[in-house]
C-alpha cells in the first residue's frame, strides 16, 4: 500500500509540475498592478525566468485605443520589427509568428535577451485581427 501510494503520488505531482510548465490549462490569472485601470479581458501570466531578474509573459484581449494607451503609459516607442527571441520559450497560448496585421511597441534602446540597467522593459505586440495583446515583460533589479 505504501509503494502504491508512492506512485500515484509521483504520477499525480509530476503532471501538476508538467501542466504547471506549459501552462496547461491556462486559467486566467489576477489583472498585473501595471494594467490596472485599462479595460482588458482574459488576462494570462507567465513566469518565464527569475530569480533577481525576472522575465514574465502576458497576454490579453483589449481594444487597439487601449494598447496605444498602455504604449503611452508606459512609455513605449512604436516599431515594426519584433525579434525573433520573442516567439521562443513560450506557453501554448503565446504566438509563434508575427500576426500580418499589427501593433508593436518596444522600451527605448531594449532588446530581448540582453540586461541594460535596471528598471521594467517591456515588448508590446498586439495582434489587430483577433483583437489580443501579448507582452514580453523583464525586471531587471
């Protein structure tokens, strides 16, 4: 009885450590402090590195006015170019391509994979079609 309960045990954490990895099923997690006062739906996080530094991914459905706004707030150039960088690593629910119709926004002088000076750099993509948006966020400290 104890080598089976060990087992179901085993099997049982190491599909929450799975699930917890991939982020499957993605339930909707609480709306980050930085976005608050926005009006955006099904807001999603990931934890993608950390431990001074850390690298976190949302994603989230607004409208095309409040990403802008979103952009503003946070100080956000305006760009064409997305990296590469910013569609590895990623949950299922983070896209694998840039959209053909979109919005970017990126920290001034920031690029993914890199450590400047601390603060909050953010990469800001939002797809126009389907209305979502998804943010590649770092806290360097």
């Amino acid at each position: 009885i104890i080598l089976i309960t060990f087992l179901v045990l085993r099997v049982i954490g190491g599909g929450f450590l799975f699930a917890r990895v991939i982020d499957y099923p993605a339930a909707t997690d609480p709306i980050h402090g930085t976005l608050e006062g926005f009006p955006i739906n099904n807001f999603y996080a990931y934890r993608l590195a950390g431990f001074i530094d850390e690298t976190h991914l949302w994603r989230f459905d607004t409208n095309e006015t409040t990403v802008v706004q979103i952009a503003q707030r946070l100080r956000l150039e305006s760009t064409t170019k997305v990296q590469e960088e910013f569609f590895y690593y990623r949950p299922y629910w983070w896209p694998n391509k840039l959209p053909q119709n979109y919005l970017a926004f990126i920290s001034p002088g920031y690029l993914i994979g890199t450590r400047p000076s601390d603060a909050w750099y953010y990469v800001l993509l939002y797809d126009k079609d389907q209305q979502r948006a998804y943010m590649w966020v770092d806290q360097n400290f």
